[in-house]
C-alpha cells in the first residue's frame, strides 16, 4: 500500500499535534523549580503568619493597659454631666447649682426660666436655663468664672448685659443662658423616638 503525498502530509501534521499535546501534558503534570517553591513558599507565609500573631498575642498586655485608660476617660467624662437621665431632674439639678453659684459669687437672680431641652449627638442632650440677674460687673465676672470652673461641664450659651439709669447711679442687668449636659441612655432615646 502506497501513501500519497496528500496523506503524508496529514500523518505528518497529526503526528506534530499529538506531540505537542503529549509535551504539553507531560510539562504540566510535573512539578516544576517555581511550583515546588510555591509549596515551599506557602510554608513560609504560614510561619511568617504564626510569627504575627504570636506578636499580637504578646502585645495583649499593652492592649489591655490601653483600654483600661480608655475606660478611665470614660469614667472622668461621664463625670461632667449632670446627675440624671431625663431634663426635668437634670434643669433641677441645674438650679440648684445655679443657685450656689450665684450666692457664693453675689449675684441676686431676679428670674429664672427653665428652657427646652436640646438633643445632641450619641445620647447627649442639653439642658438650658435662662437667669435675669441683677449685680455688679465684679460680682458678674465671680459668677461667670464659677460657671466656667464647676466640676461639671456647665457653659454660658448667650450673655446680654443691659444697664440703665436708676436715681444717678447704672444699675447692671445681665440675662444668662446656662446650660448643662446629661446623658441618656439609648434604649431611652429609642423608646421615645418610637413612643
């Protein structure tokens, strides 16, 4: 049997397919230098990985010391609100320092109007308190230094300082808003925002 030149042609082109293909199959069923370094390689990456944590684990102590000073700043931060958990007991609690303040400095309160409470951010909410007072700039200045100085975070919103003529003498008479903070938990702020 004789081969024509068309089918030699075919066996030859055939016999090239099957060796690349047979070449390529062997290539990639061996392990090359760059696949037994991946293996190698992922040994590795699990030591360096092992080594992390252990550095993490023994940072745990000054993790631990941080958080502890967090918790200490909490603590002192929660100390400058008001006592309380609704405005109503905080704007009392607000008077009755407001009171204090003005006897110790000598200012004489002529009117007193408790105002809205304000809602702020993460469960703070502000009480106001408006006082029309009658003093001397000295007295005044005493009054506004013990407001800025109090234990707890007590800030003067708006000061209008009116005088005016009374029998050849000024009389001085400043209008204060005071206000001072409380937290709300917010399960409270929740229940009213649905109430």
């Amino acid at each position: 049997m004789e081969i024509t030149s068309r089918e030699r042609k075919f066996l030859i082109i055939g016999a090239i397919a099957i060796a690349a293909i047979a070449i390529y199959y062997a290539v990639s069923t061996t392990a090359t230098p760059e696949q037994a370094g991946a293996a190698g390689g992922s040994v590795e990456f699990k030591r360096r990985e092992l080594l992390q944590r252990r550095e993490i684990v023994g940072q745990e102590a000054m993790y631990r010391s941080r958080a502890e000073q967090y918790r200490q700043r909490l603590q002192q931060s929660r100390s400058l609100f008001l006592p309380g958990d609704n405005a109503s007991i905080a704007g009392a609690e607000l008077q009755k320092l407001r009171k204090e303040l003005a006897d110790r400095s000598g200012v004489e309160i002529i009117r007193r109007t408790i105002q809205g409470e304000q809602k702020i951010q993460g469960g703070i909410v502000k009480v106001r308190v408006n006082i029309d007072t009658s003093c001397q700039p000295e007295q005044l200045v005493a009054f506004l230094a013990a407001v800025e100085n109090h234990e707890k975070r007590l800030v003067v919103d708006e000061l209008v300082i009116n005088s005016f003529r009374i029998q050849k003498r000024y009389e001085t008479r400043p209008t204060l808003t005071v206000s001072g903070y409380i937290l709300v938990p917010e399960t409270k702020a929740e229940e009213k925002k649905t109430g």
